[in-house]
C-alpha cells in the first residue's frame, strides 16, 4: 500500500520535472552477509518505486578518513537526495560509528540518524528532519489499525538511538503518554501491562511475555533474534522480542517476525528518500526564487560610480547563487564577491523551459555615451527589485585596455551598477589572462615549429614528435587525426614511408600569411609592430610580427560561442593560424596544441557570478569586441541564467557597439550558433547623442561640451533621430519587437525627450520610455520594464537575416545594404584575396 502510494508519487514528480529522478545512495563498508540480505531489499524496493538506487561499496581495509571522503562526495552529489550508511561498520580499522553518521549531510539523512535530525526530532520538529526509518515504519503500523494515538499510554522497551529513543519521542509528539522502559526496569512487567501501545526494540528473544500483554493492545515487536531450532534446516528460527503465540491472544494487533515492521522499514525509507527529493525540487525548483534586494540610498548630486560601488555592501555570492537555484557543488567561490558556476547546472537543468531574451543595443555609438550597460543594469534591477521577476543579466567582461584610457569601465554608472566595480573591470576570475596564456602558446608553437623545421631533418623532427618511450612509439590521438587529415590511415609509428614522415613533421609554414598576433590586455602603441627572433639562439631566423589586444584573439570569440568543453576544445583545434607553402590552412590542431589550450581554458569557460547594486544576479563571461568579432558575452551564461529564471523570468544581455553591428551580430552569429529566440530589443538613444547624428559639432573627451548639447534644439534633434529610426528598421528586419529606452540627462528639456519618444513610435518602436536609471537605479527603469515585459507577450517572428551557405561576397552585400543602406559594395584587390582565401579554407 505504501509502496504503491510512492510509486505514484514518483511517476507524477517525474511528469512535472521532466529529466529528474528521485536518487538514494547506500554505503556499505565491508562485505557481512546480514548487511548485503538488507542491502538487496532496499535496492529491490528502490526500483520498484523508481528511485535511482546507486549502492557503493569499500572494502573491510577501508579507514575512517575513506568513509568520510565518500560521504562529503555524495554530500555534494545533486542527484543523491536520500544516503544511507550501511550499519554495523565491516572494517578491520577503527572507525567511529558516531563521526561517520554525523558526518551525512542532514538534508539527505534519509535513516534520521545524524544529531541534527535526532535533536530536531526530540524537540518536536517533525515537519523539518528526518524520522529513523524503523519507528517511522512503527508509526505507520500504528495508524493502519485506525486507533488514535493522542492520549493512549505508550510503553517503549529498549532506548537505543535506532529505534528505542526515536520511538519515543515520535509517540510523545504524537500525543501519547509514553514510558521508556530498558535492562534496568525493574517493574517491567507491571510497566507493560500498562500499554495500550507497546513497542518492543530490547534485542532479546522473546522477552516479553504474553501474560503481561494489557488485553487488546497493539503491539509492535521490532527484535530479529535467532534461537535454537533443530527442525530447520539452518537449526534455528528467527523470533521477536515478544512471546509471538501467547502475546497474539491478548493483543487486538501484533505484528509478525519475520514479515511485520522490516518490510515496512524498507518501505518508510523510500518514503523519506521521496520526501527528500521533494524539499529538495521546493528549495532548488528553477524559477522559484526567494531574492532578498540591497535597498539603494540615492543622493543628489549623484556621487562619481567609485563611491557609489565601494560605498555598498555586496551580499555574499554563495547568498546569490542560492536564492538562483544554484546547488552549492554547482558554485566555485572566488572570494566573497564572485563565484564560478559549473556547466554541470546546465546539464541538470536542461529539460527546464527558457525565460525570455531580451538584448539591449543602441544606436551608432557617439563619444558621449550612450549608457547600454548602464541601462542593461537599470532595467534588471527594475524587473528584479521593483517588480519582482525572476531577472538575469549577462554581460562582457571589459578589457583592462579601453578600462585604463579614455573610455574607463563598462560596470555601469550611477545607481546602475556591477558591484564590485573594481573586481568586475580588472582581473575578475582570471579569464582573460587564460586567454592571453593560450594565445600566446599558439603563438609561441607557431614561431618555434618554424624554426626546428628549419634546422632538422624529417627523422630528427619525427623522434622529437613521436618519441620512442622504453622501445615504444605511439601517436597520441591528436597526431592521428593529424594523419587522417594527410589522408594517411595509419596508427603503427614505424608503418610510415619516408614521404608520409616528411608529410607528417613538416607543417611548412609559410611566415607571411601567419594571421595569430601575440597578445596583452593592455594598450601599449610599442608593441604594434616589433621584430622577433633576435636573440643569438634563433640563429637569425628572425621576422616582423605585433602584438594585439587580448580581448581580439580568437580565443575569445571561440570562449563566447562555445557551448561547453568539449564543443571550446574542438573549435580551439580548427582555428586557422597560417596557411603552408602550399596554400593549405595549418590549425592549432596542426601544431599539436588543442589539448595544451583547453586545459589552459578547462576554468575560463565556465561563466562568472557577480550582482548589480540593488542585488540582482549577474553573469559576466567574455569581451569580444564587435568591430573585429562579433561583441556579445557567452552563449554558455545566457543558457544557464535561461534555464535559472524560469518561464516568467527574464535574460537581459548586451550587444556592443551599435545595433548596425552588435545587434546584427547577436542575431546573425550567437542566436544561429546558440538556437535561442530573442523576445524583445530594447534600443538605447540619448538626446545629446542624437543631436551629433543631426549635425551637431565635434566633441573632445575632457573638453566642455558645445553649447548645442547644453540647450534645447528641436530641429537638430529632429535631424538626428533618423540615425534611431534606421536602428529601429534594423531591430524589426529581424521579426523582434523593439522598445526604444530614451536615457535621460539632466540637460534634456521635457520637450525633446517627448520627441524622441514621439518619433521612435511613428518609425515602428512598440513603446519608447523616458527613463532615468543613472540616477534614481531600478526605479527610474521601472516604466521602461513594464514596457519589455509588454512586448515580450508579443509574438516574435525572429528570422535571420542571410542563410549561411550563402558566399562571403553575398553576406557582406546583404548586411551592406539591409543594415548600412548601401546600393552596393566593391572589394578591393586585397579583400577580394582574403575572401578566396576564407572560402578555400
């Protein structure tokens, strides 16, 4: 009956969350024949119900430091929600029993043996902890005779913490008068003929008498006990420990030994192991989430964004990725500020249906600013803190160059910020000096394959790469894939020809069409063009090369479109760093070197956990720049913060530089590679941005501003908005509604920010709003997130905007004139010659 009732249970919780399997985990420790028998049972009943039963087993040479190490591993395991220690412990070394039942997580303590749930249960919090299987199972006996316990007097003989002491407190809290009765009773029997409710846990063969039974009591008999009996064929029985044949003429119930409370112990152990999986699902269910908000003290004038972030006091990240729905082994902390998560929490999410996206973008950037990370960060915290949705943003991490010149930061401004300011604009977590080590690896191969091809003969370079080992060669799998590529189908190192060998070892480089640059994460104008190889070493092999900045190395662009490790790995080994005296591509893959970069990146892919200034989550997980690649932040962190919002929720990420080219780019390149739908555009403009688009004069960076931006002017203003008005043509090309975020300065009269609004609605805007998040945070956005929220409802009919089998040539006048307006477009000799070499390769 119970196991029908969980087995049901189980069918339903696996309907609601599709993927997810209720998961129990025992650990043994040696080999007892009671202890497999017990084990076995469990492991039946476990399948029958449709839990995921994973039974581990150390040997009896196990010490006390193995059972904890296995215990803290399944602790942290997301798919174990029940776990169980195997008692007695079969090891030939000391162990303390108490340590390792102690040492169980106690939210999976499906047997209530920690003294957390002991503690919890003998202060009558039954609803928080877990109950020891057997008198759970004892309890359940006792309701199925339909006798009320409130009131009844209860006699508990034995007080063991298995069962004796559990089983009293359980009957106390159910309202019982209860008596705890054990060796040095010395009125047991007057004591048990007393018990309208008896429970009997003393582990001695038929100890109580049938005489003593009170007459139409329930008796409960939970002692296994083996005694002399030479008509079995094992010469023993197992007995109780009540006198079964007399006791049964007394008692109203009594159960049987064997078959009474151990089939139901197994049985309230898959019950406590459903309920785990259940709080486990209420505390952890995607979507569901309990965010406790920074309340922001603004003040006027708004103080420089450095005060404002070092003047908060960020929530602990581990505090953040709880109230996400982040499990604790999903989360990598890097101090108390910003954490790690693990692609782990994609692949448990993964069968959880997407929030909605939302890309924020503006329009043809201007030395004044237009705010889109300011706004990105006002708009969250205006869904999470002031309406209360379920709210991700996901954002590039800066480069240190632009962040040291002129442009500074790109945390956001005023109220509307990524806190720490400091920690989210210089080394974060590290990635972006992975990055450098990897680029620069590729680098160093490249120069240094040159140079032994260069001075050594084939069978020299062939030993060098295929090295004998105690008499032994062996090509490691990334030089069998070299072979394929040569189309030679050969794994034995000694089957080679000497043309195979010469193929094999010599890349053949040719230096002039290498396109990998060293890199820095820093401008240094010194180092865009320098000699190499000028050391007596390089035996005069030397050649002009430069390095870049490190947020445009390829690497990044290959972090932010990756969709886990493996997938980073294979497209590390497919990028083209040269082409050979032949005219053919040499990879990374070539140069042997794609396991080498994954390790070096195994950590930078997995996206970084931050919060803005009023507490709502942040990823911030790679920079590439939009004018050399394609500028939007990874697809892996807008993957996860979608599953972690939930339906409802929303993902607000932004694309760099304007609509023309971030925008497009997000469309054509990260939607087509990642498969997601973009729901809504929210296009960024400034009236004094506009203003330039209209005409207005120069701007220097340090200089007052033209008076034309200090004073109203509706005519060049008017001018201007068709540079937005085009950008809201570019949004809709794409089938997504678009809302126009006008970011308000004080400067702005109530009259030209009413015409921004006025003539992005007449170019097609769903909505324009007035917004003044810089300096008012979340609040000053809040009408601009009930306008996304509108037109997320809003079908969205996304289209890309060229098939991608289409030729180079073909793509580049398709976004020329969709996007730029141009009639048509002319290569010069030079691109025309790149864009046979990307198409041969």
């Amino acid at each position: 009956q119970v196991r029908e009732r969980l087995k049901k249970q189980v069918v339903e919780m696996k309907e609601k969350f599709p993927g997810f399997t209720p998961g129990l985990a025992i650990l043994q420790v040696g080999n007892r024949d009671d202890s497999n028998l017990y084990i076995s049972m469990k492991l039946k009943a476990a399948a029958e119900i449709g839990i995921s039963a994973n039974h581990i087993k150390l040997p009896n040479t196990a010490t006390e430091a193995d059972v904890l190490k296995c215990i803290a591993s399944l602790n942290g395991d997301p798919a174990v929600h029940g776990f169980i220690v195997q008692l007695p412990l079969d090891s030939d070394k000391p162990i303390n029993t108490e340590k390792i039942t102690n040492a169980v997580a106690p939210e999976k303590d499906v047997d209530g043996l920690s003294s957390i749930n002991a503690g919890k249960l003998s202060r009558g919090d039954l609803g928080d902890c877990f109950i020891p299987c057997t008198p759970k199972g004892c309890m359940e006996l006792i309701r199925q005779t339909g006798i009320q316990v409130a009131g009844k007097r209860a006699v508990v003989v034995g007080r063991s913490k298995i069962v004796g002491s559990p089983m009293h407190d359980l009957l106390l809290w159910n309202h019982a008068t209860v008596t705890t009765c054990h060796s040095k009773t010395s009125t047991l029997a007057e004591e048990v003929a007393k018990a309208d409710i008896l429970v009997v846990a003393a582990g001695k063969a038929e100890m109580v008498k049938g005489e003593w039974i009170k007459p139409g009591a329930i008796v409960i008999d939970c002692g296994i006990n083996h005694v002399p009996d030479s008509t079995k064929a094992s010469g023993k029985r197992v007995v109780g420990d009540v006198a079964y044949n007399t006791a049964k003429e007394k008692a109203s119930y009594i159960t049987p030994v064997p078959g009474g409370v151990g089939p139901m112990t197994v049985a309230m152990l898959m019950q406590s192991t459903v309920e785990s999986a259940q709080r486990f699902l209420e505390k952890f269910q995607p979507g569901k989430w309990n965010v406790q908000y920074n309340q922001l003290t603004l003040k006027m004038p708004v103080p420089s964004d450095i005060e404002i972030s070092q003047s908060s006091i960020p929530k602990p990240i581990d505090q953040v990725a709880k109230e996400v729905g982040l499990l604790p082994d999903e989360v990598e902390l890097y101090g108390q500020t910003k954490a790690k998560v693990h692609l782990s929490a994609l692949k448990r999410l993964k069968n959880q249906p997407d929030g909605k996206y939302v890309v924020v973008t503006g329009i043809t950037p201007t030395p004044l600013g237009e705010g889109k990370s300011t706004t990105t960060v006002g708009l969250v915290q205006a869904l999470g803190a002031h309406l209360h949705q379920n709210v991700f943003a996901c954002v590039r991490q800066p480069s240190q160059g632009p962040t040291f010149g002129i442009k500074g930061g790109a945390a956001g401004g005023g109220y509307c910020q990524v806190i720490p300011m400091e920690e989210f604009n210089l080394h974060l977590t590290g990635d972006i000096h992975a990055i450098t080590a990897a680029n620069n690896l590729v680098a160093a191969a490249i120069d240094a394959r040159i140079f032994h091809e260069l001075t050594q003969t084939d069978q020299a370079l062939y030993n060098r790469l295929v090295p004998s080992v105690n008499g032994v060669r062996k090509f490691s799998d990334i030089q069998i894939r070299r072979l394929q590529k040569l189309g030679i189908n050969k794994t034995d190192p000694t089957a080679l020809t000497k043309e195979e060998v010469n193929l094999f070892v010599r890349l053949d480089i040719d230096p002039g069409t290498i396109t990998w640059q060293r890199v820095l994460d820093t401008n240094d104008r010194f180092l865009r063009k320098i000699t190499i190889g000028q050391s007596p070493t390089e035996k005069g092999f030397s050649r002009t090369a430069q390095f870049d900045i490190t947020v445009s190395s390829e690497i990044m662009a290959v972090l932010a479109l990756s969709d886990g490790l493996d997938d980073m790995k294979k497209r590390l080994g497919r990028m083209v760093v040269a082409s050979s005296k032949r005219g053919e591509p040499v990879t990374a893959d070539d140069l042997g070197v794609t396991g080498a970069l994954a390790v070096l990146m195994k950590d930078a892919v997995k996206p970084n956990l931050m919060q803005t200034l009023e507490g709502t989550p942040v990823f911030v997980h790679a920079g590439p720049f939009a004018n050399i690649a394609h500028g939007n932040s990874s697809v892996l962190a807008d993957k996860i913060a979608l599953k972690l919002v939930g339906k409802e929720g929303f993902v607000v990420t932004e694309a760099g530089f304007g609509a023309d080219i971030g925008m497009e780019k997000f469309f054509n390149i990260k939607c087509r590679y990642s498969g997601l739908r973009p729901h809504v555009v929210v296009l960024v403009a400034t009236v004094r941005a506009l203003k330039m688009h209209g005409g207005g004069p120069a701007v220097t960076a340090g200089v007052p501003l033209p008076k034309e931006y200090m004073e109203e002017n509706l005519q060049l203003l008017a001018k201007g908005c068709s540079n937005l008005n085009k950008q809201i043509q570019n949004a809709q090309m794409f089938g997504v509604p678009v809302v126009v975020a006008v970011n308000a300065f004080k400067t702005d009269t109530k009259a030209e920010l009413a015409l921004v609004v006025q003539l992005a609605k007449e170019a097609g805007a769903f909505d324009a709003v007035e917004c003044t998040h810089w300096a008012e945070g979340g609040k000053g956005a809040v009408a601009l997130a009930r306008a996304v929220q509108r037109a997320s409802q809003t079908p969205s009919n996304f289209r890309f905007l060229y098939n991608v089998e289409l030729p180079v040539i073909d793509k580049i006048r398709l976004i020329a004139q969709q996007i730029y307006g141009a009639s048509d477009i002319e290569l010069l000799p030079e691109a025309q010659e790149k864009v046979a070499l990307y198409t041969k390769q």
